[in-house]
C-alpha cells in the first residue's frame, strides 16, 4: 500500500560511489513533487562508508588476471543489508548493469507496484560476481556502456517515481503516453496556430473529439512504424489498425531496402 492510499510512501534507496550524482533529483522535477507530497521516500547511501580502511577502498583487482578492477562484496553487501533493513518482502534489489534485462516502460510499471526498490550503482569492471546473485534484478537502460550506474538508476528512479498514483497532476495523461499501448506517442500541437508557415492539423481544431482520437490514434501508429517498427509487432491493436500497421511496415522495409541500394 502507497502513501496514495493511506500507507507509507513508496521507498527508494540508491547505493552509490557518488551519493552528490543524485541532489537534483531530490530538488527538482518529479523527485521533488513526490517528495513534497509524501509519497516518495528517496534515500542515498555512499558505498564508502561501509568500507573498514582508511583510504576507503571500494575496488581490487580481478581473480584470473584481465584489466581494470572490481567492486569488492564486503562494502557493497553491507550498504544492501542496511538499505534492507526492515525491508518488506517485495523489495526489489536492483544492479544497474549492462548485462541486465533492457529497461522500458512495462518493466518501470512492474516496479513501482513494489513497497521498495534498492538501485546499486556499479563502477570500473562491475560488480563481484556474489553481489549479482543476491539481487532480484539486473537491469540495463540500453545496450552501450556508462561510466558508471547513476545515470542508469536515475533513470530508472524517474521513471518509477512518476507512475506513482497521485505523483502526476493529471493520472489520465499516464494512459496517453508513449509505449503504455505499446505505441509511440502521437504528434502534440500547441498555440500559435501557425508556425514557421506551417499549420496546426484542421482535425485537432475541429472539436469533434471522435475525430481527434482517431487521428491521434492513426498518428500513434505512424510515428511507430517510422521510428519504432519493432515495437508494432507487440503492440495492441485492432484488426484495422493492424492492416494498416502491416502496410507501413511494408513501406518501412520498401525504404530501408532502398536506401541500402
């Protein structure tokens, strides 16, 4: 139960090499508005202090040779353990890492139904190997390498904290937005009416709201077939809608072929 509905907030605990990476996300945007309105609980931990030498050692070198070096577990598992305190049972332990599942929307919507979600921030050559067993989660946002796990967790933060009921002002637009139907988002217009000698479509000032649905929803479409193909072989269409998805996708591929030519 959230904060929403009478509980406590929904909690996030990043554990970090780097806890100043993540200050604006508590002072501004959608970490802010739910912070302020008691529904997140946003929490950062430096690995360093869970370390027991003086310089503070987070990282060794790999057994069996190679180059870089290797979070230790030591420092590592005792920031999970006291993020865990107290943890309910749904808790989910996440390693941003590029070896994880690909981060999107039905994987962002999976966990904010959580009580609690702990983001662990890799670095050099990643994490020990006996750390990744004991997470629930790999996670990745995409397939190409980072410096280290914050940009990754912040990402992922944001995209969770804004599916919280009551963060977002107006939860019909959650409905609306990219990928929730397994499409892209259709074009958005606003005032003025012309710009740069080019029109707002006719259909969105008409006031006919069957119209406007429908254009959007053919619009939804297109973008995805001319941005995202791959996404309208999942998405959630109707037998009209899936012909004409098919017939972009032909003149997706007429192109892509032609192009290669």
């Amino acid at each position: 139960m959230n904060q929403a509905d009478g509980g406590s907030p929904y909690r996030i605990d990043i554990l970090t090499i780097f806890p100043g990476y993540f200050a604006d996300f508590c002072a501004e945007g959608v970490g802010r508005i739910a912070i302020e309105k008691g529904l997140l609980d946003f929490n950062v931990s430096d690995i360093r202090d869970f370390t027991r030498d003086a310089h503070r050692t987070v990282d060794d070198y790999p057994f069996g040779g190679g180059p870089g070096m290797v979070m230790k577990p030591e420092p590592v598992s005792l920031a999970i353990a006291k993020a865990m305190t107290e943890a309910p049972k749904d808790t989910r332990l996440v390693i941003l890492t590029p070896r994880g599942k690909v981060f999107d929307q039905t994987l962002a919507s999976d966990l904010s139904r959580a009580k609690r979600l702990v983001l662990v921030c890799g670095h050099y050559e990643g994490l020990d190997e006996r750390i990744h067993e004991i997470a629930t989660d790999d996670i990745s946002i995409g397939d190409y390498v980072l410096s280290g796990g914050e940009p990754a967790a912040a990402v992922v933060a944001d995209a969770v904290t804004r599916l919280l009921p009551g963060v977002l002002g107006d939860a019909a637009s959650l409905l609306e937005e990219s990928f929730e139907d397994g499409l892209l988002e259709y074009p958005q217009y606003t005032r003025p009416q012309i710009f740069n000698e080019r029109a707002v479509p006719d259909v969105l000032l008409s006031g006919n709201h069957g119209k406007i649905s429908r254009w959007r929803r053919d619009q939804a479409i297109i973008a995805t077939a001319r941005r995202r193909p791959d996404l309208l072989r999942r998405a959630n269409l109707t037998k009209e809608e899936t012909q004409l998805a098919e017939r972009l996708l032909h003149d997706y591929e007429k192109e892509r072929r032609r192009d290669k030519d």
